[in-house]
C-alpha cells in the first residue's frame, strides 16, 4: 500500500509547493513592472497624440475581459460568436474592445515577451488538442492568482491600473473620446468580472466616463473600485456556483459586514444580481453555449446576449418562461438579413 | 560535514519547539552558551527577513531602485530586530515594576527574540489573499510564543505574562505616538536612509499620486 501512498504523498506535496512558489511569485509581474524592473516601462502612459476621437463616437464602448483560461486577448471562437452576436443585437452603434489581455498588468500574452512563453503555448496548445492535461490547469491557476492580485488591497492598485492603462489606450485607439459622458461598460467573464470592477476608478478618472459593469458568472472581491462604478450588472445562474466562492471568501461579502463596499454599492441600488436560467459557469451548458438550449427554446447564448443588451439599455429583462422566437431586433434576424 | 547537520538539526529542534509553544525549548535556550545567544539573534534576524520579504510590496510601490532593494530589506530587518529589544524592555520594566519579578535583560531578549521563530514563515505574507490572513495567523502566533517566553522567564502564569506582554507593546505604542519624541522623524529617517526614497506611500497611494500628476499633465497640454 505505501508503494502507492508514499510516492502519491511526494506528488501531492511537489504540487503544493508548486502552486504556493506560483502564488508566491504572482505580484511580482505587476510590482516589478511598476518599480522600473523591467524592460516594460511605466512611461509613456496616455499620449496626446494617440487621441484619435471618432467623429460619429458610438453610443457605448463595451469591453471584454475574459475568463481565467486566456493565455492572451486572442478569444476562443465561442466568446468571439459571443462579442459578434452581442454587436449584432445592440439596437444603437456600439464599439467591442477585447485586445487587452486582463490577466497581466503590461498586456504582456502568457505566450507573449516572456522567458517561460514556450511552456505556456505548449500547455495552451495541449488544452485546444482536446488532451485532457493536468498541467493545463497551471493557465487557469496562474491566471486565478492574478485575479488575487487584483482583489488584494496591497497589490490591486498597482495592478489594476496596469490594465486599466492598456485599455484606455485601446479605448482611445478604438475613438472613444475622453471626458464626452459616453458609457463604457466593462464585461468581465469569471475572474475577468474582478479585474472589469479593480480598473473602473481608473477608467472613471481619466475618461471622464461613466463605468458600468456586467459580470457574466463573476467572481468578484468586496473591491473598492465598486465606489466608483455607476451600476454593476451581475448575472448568475442559478447552478453556477463559482461566483458563490467570493461570497465566502472575502469577508467585504459576508451579509454582516453592511458598510462594505459591495453592500454600499448593493444598498445604493448599483447592484443587479440578474438570474438568465440554468447555466453553467463554464464548458458544456455555460453562458456562452449556442447548443445548450433553455425550456423556451433559446439558446444559452443568445439568452446571455439578450439579457446583457436589456441591462445595459435599462429595459425590462424579458421573462425566460416567454416562448422564444427570434424577433426583428434579435441576433438571428439581423444575421440572416446581411 | 556531521557537525553542521548536527547543528541544524539543532535549529530545526530549536524552531519546531517555539511553534509548539513548548516551554521546554525556552527553558534550554535560557542555559544556554553564547553559542545559543547568536543562534538565537540569527533566528530573529531571518524572521525579521522574511517578514520584512512578505510586506516588500511596499518597497515596489515607492519604485526603490533594484541595486538598492537588499540593502532595504536587511536596514528594515534590523529595524525590526530592534523593535524586539525594545518590546523586551518594555516586558523586563514591567515585570519588575508591577510584579517585583527580578530577571537578567539578556535572558528576556533571549527568549522573547526565540518567540519570533514563526515569523521566518513571513514571507508567505506575500501571497495574494491568504497573505493577508498568514499576516494576522503569524502575529498571533508570535504573541502566544511570547507569552510561553515570559512565563519561562519569570515563572509567571498566564495572566502575568498576558499584562506585561501586551501591556509592555502597548506602552510603546503609546510612547511611539507622542509628538516631543519624535519617533515619526525617526521612521522616516531609517525609510530614506534604506530605500533612497523621500516619502513612504503604500500602493493604493502612488497610484493614485501619478493618476493626480497624468491628469494634471493631460490638462495643461490640453490647455496649449
């Protein structure tokens, strides 16, 4: 018995150590980037001359963070179908922004500038391959310490203005112009909702904008960029567990800490939880599964897609017990219409 | 080769016997030779380390140049190794003023400094989340050793222990704060003399002072 328990006990302890050295090393992207460690500098931050407004700005700008299995802001061609469909059903013109990778202060891909680039590639690789991998879960392990980082009050600032950079770069790239009042909504997917709320004071003060949310399955920390968000849509499923975690896990969420800033935002009325239906937090039957179909005959998609689009233009969430069928307004419509 | 694993198995004895607060360990580092004294200094001095590694985040924060970064650390270590002399001060001053209990200032240094022994974990303070917990975990931890600490040395129960322990902590609190001593000047003097950086922010702070200085920047060539 011990030949198997002994060398399994090796294993186990080898992967703690490994995971805690992870874990351990994980603030150092951020911090090492923002002391001038690295080739990555602090400056130039916002120039002048990449203001590029657009003449006929959009109504809203939409960004997309994604979940904690992106090694980069290249999408899986599920959240891109997702980003196409959400553009297609958006009644007014509306610009997606999804080239910022959230799990990395400078933007920097996993398989980006970085000395362990190969590995994470290979690991990525092994993943889309459809080999069932352990080590595979080093990306998403890597990634959910970076969510930490993000949540933690030592380490969130600093990191959190690392992305938030990067993307009112790309905002200004894409013509957002700055101080015009126009909407942004930060979309975050699982981790990604925690990094949409850590960025939002720093969208806030530097454009001007107001800041909505919209966490789609988001595990999210009692963060203080909440103060700072004009209204945070949060949609749960009923069956997605994952964003129960941050319930329990950071005390900002517990039900007796009333002066948190979560239940500030919450008692302020700046909080939507929003239910779709059944949907899982991710893979088969998730918020973005076109074949999942729910017991009206919508799919998990398009119902995300539809919820997200009422929310953000304040109408009334369509009931879900309603039988679904694809109006004028609706991805399908406008898709067969091109 | 078999006197050094004799002597860490020693540090290893030495170290497993404060986390489980047994008295026995300070009772022997208390007979001890001078050897014991710098084994016991050294031990104070690498958790003084590596709790000075586990709050490095502030270091990063106030960008502390890279060729400057060991120095800070071993400055704020022994910064923090001071900090423990005088708490013990403050333990062997009460112990005699409140409970006219007699004991050698060495002895209470010796034992006290053993009762860091779990902050040589304080590096993993550095961890994302849980750091934040292992933070309050180990100070907690360290307060019981002390307490073991004190009631070796003196012979005290708990509640002997208890008052001159945090009672002695609070005093230098106390005494920290008030403004004719100037302890604030101090701080900053050993902060500047370390990392070569005029102002202590924490994180939250220096960002928030370049988003100041972005803005400010951003409207005046606006202005232009």
């Amino acid at each position: 018995m011990s030949t198997i328990i002994t060398p399994l006990a090796y294993l186990i302890a080898l992967a703690l150590l490994l995971l805690i050295g992870m874990a351990l090393l994980a603030p150092f992207e951020s911090l090492g980037w923002w002391a001038g460690w690295t080739k990555r500098d602090l400056q130039p931050s916002i120039q002048l001359e990449e203001l590029n407004p657009e003449v006929n700005p959009a109504a809203i700008y939409i960004v997309y963070l994604t979940a904690i299995g992106g090694i980069s802001a290249n999408l899986s061609s599920r959240e891109q179908r997702f980003l196409d469909r959400l553009e297609a059903a958006y009644p007014e013109k509306v610009v997606i922004i999804d080239d910022v990778f959230p799990f990395s202060a400078t933007n920097n891909p996993l398989n980006g500038e970085r000395p362990l680039a190969w590995l994470w590639q290979r690991l990525h690789n092994s993943r889309l391959g459809g080999k069932a991998s352990i080590f595979a879960t080093l990306i998403f392990a890597r990634n959910l310490f970076q969510v930490a980082v993000s949540g933690d009050p030592r380490y969130g600032p600093i990191y959190n203005f690392g992305v938030a950079r990067e993307l009112i770069r790309s905002l200004i790239h894409h013509g957002y112009p700055p101080n015009s009042g126009i909407p942004i909504a930060v979309m975050g997917w699982s981790g990604g909702a925690q990094i949409a709320v850590g960025v939002a004071p720093y969208l806030h003060q530097a454009l001007g904008a107001p800041i909505k949310i919209v966490s789609i399955g988001g595990v999210i920390s009692d963060d203080p960029g909440l103060d700072q968000v004009e209204h945070l849509y949060h949609i749960q499923s009923t069956i997605d567990q994952y964003p129960r975690i941050s319930e329990l896990l950071y005390p900002g969420r517990w039900r007796i800490m009333r002066h948190s800033h979560w239940y500030r935002a919450e008692n302020g009325g700046r909080i939507s939880v929003i239910n779709p239906g059944p949907m899982r937090h991710t893979g088969k039957g998730d918020y973005l599964d076109r074949n999942t179909l729910l017991a009206n005959g919508q799919s998990n998609l398009d119902r995300t897609v539809e919820v997200i689009v009422a929310a953000l233009e304040q109408t009334p969430i369509p009931e879900l017990t309603a039988d679904y069928t694809p109006t004028a307004s609706s991805p399908e419509a406008k898709q067969s219409q091109t | 080769m078999e006197s050094v694993t004799n002597f860490l198995g020693l540090v290893k004895e030495l170290i497993v016997g404060v986390l489980r607060l047994d008295p026995a360990v300070f009772e022997a580092i208390l007979d001890s030779s001078v050897a014991g004294i710098v084994l016991d200094l050294i031990i104070l001095f690498l958790a003084g380390l590596s709790d000075t590694i586990g709050h490095s985040a502030v270091f990063f924060a106030n960008r502390v140049p890279r060729r400057r970064f060991l120095f800070a650390l071993v400055v704020e270590a022994l910064g923090f190794v001071t900090g423990v002399f005088i708490w013990a001060f403050s333990i062997w001053l009460l112990a005699g003023f409140l409970f006219n209990a007699q004991q050698n200032y060495a002895n209470v240094v010796r034992t006290v400094s053993l009762g860091y022994a779990p902050l040589l974990f304080g590096f993993l303070i550095l961890l994302p989340y849980l750091g934040n917990i292992i933070f309050v975990i180990l100070r907690v931890w360290v307060l019981l050793a002390v307490l073991v600490a004190v009631s070796v040395d003196y012979n005290f129960g708990f509640w002997p222990a208890f008052t001159c322990s945090v009672l002695g902590w609070a005093l230098i609190t106390f005494l920290a704060r008030l403004p004719f001593l100037r302890v604030d000047r101090i701080d900053s003097f050993l902060w500047r003399f370390s990392t070569g950086v005029d102002q202590e922010l924490n994180s939250k702070e220096a960002v928030d002072q370049l988003m100041r200085e972005l803005q400010s920047d951003w409207t005046g060539e606006s202005d232009q």
